[in-house]
C-alpha cells in the first residue's frame, strides 16, 4: 500500500513534534522550514565563539521530551498515557538526579536547574523559587511574613486548579462550544476564569509575592492581569515535574527532535519558504493537495500542517476565496501576544562578579502600570522588567573559555505599537546593559562585553513571519483560551490542520508538544488510521 504523504510548514519545536508524530503515523511526511536552520523560536546563534539559544531556556514536563523520543515507526502510541499516572506528594521529584528518561538520553542530555529562578525586587531584595514547599515558606517569612497563610491557601488553590485544569483536561481538544461549556461549572468552581493577578491577590498582601506568583504567564506571552487564572497551574506544573536545561542548549534538544525524526525517515528541507497552501475544490467541500513554494516548486500531498504563525497561514497561505470564516475580521478581532526585545550578549568573567543563577528575573518598580504600558497601551516605557539568562553557569561550552554566554530578554509591545525599532533599538539595548552594570548585576559590562547583538519585535514580524511581530501567538486571555483558541483542525479546508503556540492548547515548549499531539489524534481520526497503530482511539471531545 503507498503510504500517504504528509507536509509539515515550519519546524518550531511544535512542528518538528507534529511532524514526528505523523511519521510514526505512517505519513511519508517532510518539513519545509523557510530559514537556513531549524528551531524556529528556538533558533541558534552561534557567533565569536559563543552559542546563544535565541528563545526557549526553561524546559519544564521532560516527560513530554521523553514520550516524543520513544515513539517508533508506524506505531504511533497516540493513547500512551498522557501524564504520569498520579500527581506526586509534596517534595517528590518525578527525575530525582537527571531529567530525561532513557530515550531522551540516547539525544540529549537535560539537567535539573535549582532554583527554578531567582526572582529580583527592585529594591535588591531576591526571592529564590524552587520546588521544596520549606525553602518557599521560608522566603516567604523573609520578605512578606505576613503572607505564609494565604501562601498555603494558594498552593491548594492552584493544586486543584492544576489536577482539573493540566492533567484531567490538559489534552482536551475543545473543537466545539458544547466540549467548553461542559467543562465550565468546574473551572468556575474553582475559580480558574477570573483574572489570575486576581486571584493571587486574594490570597497575597504584599506586592512582591503577587509579583511572584503571577509573573510566570509572562513567559508564555500571557498578560497576569487577563490571563485566567487557570495558569496558575505552571506553578503547579513545575513544582511537580521541575525546570530543566538542556545541555549544550534548548538548540541540542531540537537537534536531538530532528535526528529522531530523520531516523524514522522522514525529511526536511531548509530554505524553503511556503508561498501558498495549494486547495482544491471537491464539491462543496475544499481540501488542501499540498503546497507551492516561494520559486514556484509544488510539493503535493495528503494533508498540511502549518506551524506558521495562525494569522499568517490564513491571511498570507490560504487564498481568500477558499476561506469559509471572515479571517481577516476575526484576526482583527483577536488580540496578538506582545513581543520581546532579546539581547545577546559575551562577556569576559571576572573575580567576584555577584552570585547570579542560571534563571534571573528583575523585576522593575512598577508591575502593574508596567503590564499595561506593554500590553494595552502599547508604548516603550522607560522602566522595565527582564529575564536574564546566563546558561554557562551550568553549561561552560556555550562560551569561550573565560566567558559567560547571556540574554535578557524584555517583554515590549507588538507592532500594534507607533515603535519605531530601527530607531529606538540600540538605544533601549545600551539603556538596558547600563542598568544591569550599574545595578551591579554584572558590574564593568560595558567594559567586558565582547559580543552584543539584538533582537524587537520586527524579527518576529520579518523574519519569522509572526503577525505584528508577536512573541507568543494569540494573546492567552479567557476569550482566546480553549474552544475560542484557534483551532488545529482548519474548519475551512480540509486535510488543513495546525499546530504549535497560535493553537490549542497555547504557548510554551510544553503546550506545542500537547498541541502536536493533540494535532495528530485528530488527523488520525480524520485518515481513520488503523487502531492497532494508535494503540486505541483518541480521545476527542467535540
Ligand atoms: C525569546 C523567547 C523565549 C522563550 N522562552 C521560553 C521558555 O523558556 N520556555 C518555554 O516553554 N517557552 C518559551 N518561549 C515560547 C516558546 O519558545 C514557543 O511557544 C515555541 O517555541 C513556539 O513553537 P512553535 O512550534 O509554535 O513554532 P515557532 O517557533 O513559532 O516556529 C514556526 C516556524 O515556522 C516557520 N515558518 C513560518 N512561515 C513559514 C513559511 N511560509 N514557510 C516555511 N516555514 C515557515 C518559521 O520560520 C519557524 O521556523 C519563548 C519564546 C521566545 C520568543
């Protein structure tokens, strides 16, 4: 029997997932990435010697990295259980000592990271965050004492939220309202819809440990004073399962995806923009046949996926006569994730430079008004908050001997903004190293820096192809949350699917690997794929 032949747009992480999926499947399947290499958002830079992963540093749920790893051609263990059987006691780790199963190891090898992050006030104070429920009250007691009772009536309050919302319903594909409205008394019960800044308010009095607490949606393009508070199971998620690093860095892990892809035979071409989505019409019905690339070559097949951005891939590659929805009014409609400037920066070592970690998050004065210049407002204001990476502290061969390789990296608004970044850029990137020097965080930088380079919010835009130059996809707030999320299943044309942070279940390394799953059950129910491949049928509400 000719096996069917499946065309992945894109290879962020989420595609390369999809696309390993669909050939265990069964699919002839090949990724078509527009740039020279692969990763998308996690694109590597390598340059003076230095190696810098341009976007995803945290790693959290290895098991998903694992679950990938381990499938087999033709074999596609769709119904493997999709989190570990039960949620773990207070202080268990899932990994104790490394972080990959033993699949993953045969790719890459990840490490835990401790702290998870240590979280800077702008009065010098520091918070460091991690797994161990003592190490938390005891912070807790240090800086906002007041807090450690409404700290323990949070961790249920986020526990419950976590065991409904990520591991009864995390793998939940809501293609229809009725699946949402079914699922909406529990998350109302436990108060997973309102605002998540709101409900870390409630149980926090002091202004640091609300910024504690609800800053991590950040990470995820998600604004904590709309996101609903569903997220707050992140917490949950990485207090169960930890934050990892990949060694040699998250590039190492998309390497590792794409070996294992290639070893189950599928391909991948580089340098291959996609143009248009190719449909045909069938009566009544439209079904994608392949795709056309930017030089005219046309690459058929059974079934699409794109990993382009969500608005791009029915604005730019689905002709508009073969949309069913208005997607130009409901792109408008929809709210776009803000964007980041990132700086990438080498700089020599130096005798007693202050006790930094891995993970580093400084936070401005203000937090509230900030969120708002970024998100609704949508001007650069001058404070501003940063996560500051600095991987070789746990892994030296990402630098030169004697260097530490580094970003920070600032939430900014999208290109919804008046911003001018050709303008402004080196600019906000000098103001942004003076601040981390003279703030003696790394004194002397401007004087130790031997490598500097940048990224805003038009790289996104130009070079990645995310509309307006957003971060993260659709903006997760409640009306862009689950059946209101862009579906991964086109309901446009058939054969069409999509996958990765514009869809459900959302952004983040995790959630694009739940997406890629998600994505290929509902491929496999519409190719009626043979059960005993999948291993059972999947699970779909809709
Ligand atoms: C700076 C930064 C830091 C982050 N940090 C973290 C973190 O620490 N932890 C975490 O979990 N998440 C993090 N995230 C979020 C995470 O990186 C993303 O959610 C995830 O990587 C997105 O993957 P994706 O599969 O949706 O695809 P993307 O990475 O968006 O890739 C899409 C791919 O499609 C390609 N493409 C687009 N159009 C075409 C076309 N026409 N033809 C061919 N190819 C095309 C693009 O070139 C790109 O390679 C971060 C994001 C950023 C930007």
């Amino acid at each position: 029997m000719t096996r069917k032949r499946a065309i992945v747009i894109g290879s962020g992480i989420g595609g390369i997932a999809c696309a390993i999926r669909l050939q265990s499947l069964g699919f002839d399947t090949q990724i078509v990435e527009q740039l020279a290499d692969v990763g998308g958002r996690a694109f590597v830079r390598r340059v003076d010697g230095f190696t810098f992963d341009m976007g995803p540093t945290v790693i959290t749920v290895p098991h998903f990295i694992e679950e990938l790893f381990a499938l087999e051609r033709d074999a596609a263990m769709l119904d493997e259980p999709d989190f570990p059987p039960a949620v773990l006691a207070e202080g268990q780790s899932l990994c104790p000592g490394g972080s990959g199963g033993a699949h993953t190891r045969r790719y890459v090898d990840i490490v835990p990271i401790l702290p998870f992050y240590r979280i800077y006030f702008d009065d010098g104070t520091f918070f460091d965050y991690d797994a161990d429920p003592a190490n938390v009250r005891a912070q807790i007691a240090r800086l906002a004492p007041e807090d450690l009772a409404g700290y323990e009536r949070f961790h249920e309050a986020a526990r419950a939220i976590f065991q409904r919302g990520f591991l009864e319903l995390g793998y939940t594909y809501f293609g229809s309202i009725g699946s949402m409205v079914s699922v909406l008394p529990d998350l109302l019960r436990l108060g997973a819809i309102q605002p998540l800044f709101s409900l870390v308010s409630k149980y926090f009095k002091s202004d640091k440990m609300r910024q504690v607490f609800s800053f991590e949606p950040l990470l995820i393009g998600g604004n904590p004073l709309k996101v609903p508070a569903i997220y707050a199971m992140i917490h949950f998620v990485e207090k169960t399962w930890g934050v990892h690093f990949a060694m040699g860095g998250t590039g190492a892990l998309v390497a590792g995806l794409v070996r294992k892809f290639e070893e189950l035979g599928g391909t991948l071409r580089l340098n291959a923009k996609v143009a248009r989505i190719d449909v045909e019409k069938r009566g009544r019905q439209r079904a994608a046949t392949g795709v056309t690339l930017a030089d005219g070559e046309v690459l058929p097949s059974d079934l699409v996926v794109s990993n382009a951005d969500y608005a791009t891939t029915y604005l730019k590659l689905v002709d508009k006569a073969h949309r069913r929805i208005n997607r130009d009014a409901l792109v408008r409609f929809r709210k776009q994730s803000m964007s980041l400037m990132v700086i990438y920066f080498g700089y020599r070592m130096q005798a007693g430079d202050p006790d930094l970690r891995h993970h580093n998050i400084i936070l401005g004065p203000r937090y509230e008004e900030l969120l708002t210049d970024i998100f609704e407002r949508k001007i650069l204001a001058a404070d501003f908050s940063q996560y500051l990476h600095i991987p070789t502290i746990t892994d030296p061969s990402l630098a030169p001997p004697g260097h530490h390789a580094a970003y920070t990296l600032i939430p900014v608004p999208n290109n919804h903004s008046a911003i001018d970044w050709d303008a402004v850029g080196e600019g906000f990137a000098d103001t942004v190293l003076r601040f981390l020097d003279e703030r003696g965080y790394i004194p002397d930088l401007r004087d130790r820096i031997v490598h500097r380079s940048f990224v805003t919010p038009d790289y996104f835009e130009d070079v990645l192809g995310s509309h307006v130059g957003n971060g993260f996809g659709v903006e997760p707030r409640l009306t862009q949350t689950a059946f209101f999320r862009p579906h991964n299943r086109s309901e446009d044309v058939s054969n069409l699917y999509l996958v990765g942070q514009g869809t459900q279940p959302g952004g983040g390394t995790p959630s694009v690997m739940m997406s890629a799953k998600m994505t290929a059950r509902e491929i496999a129910r519409d190719f009626a794929i043979d059960p005993q491949i999948v291993g059972g049928r999947p699970r779909v509400l809709s």
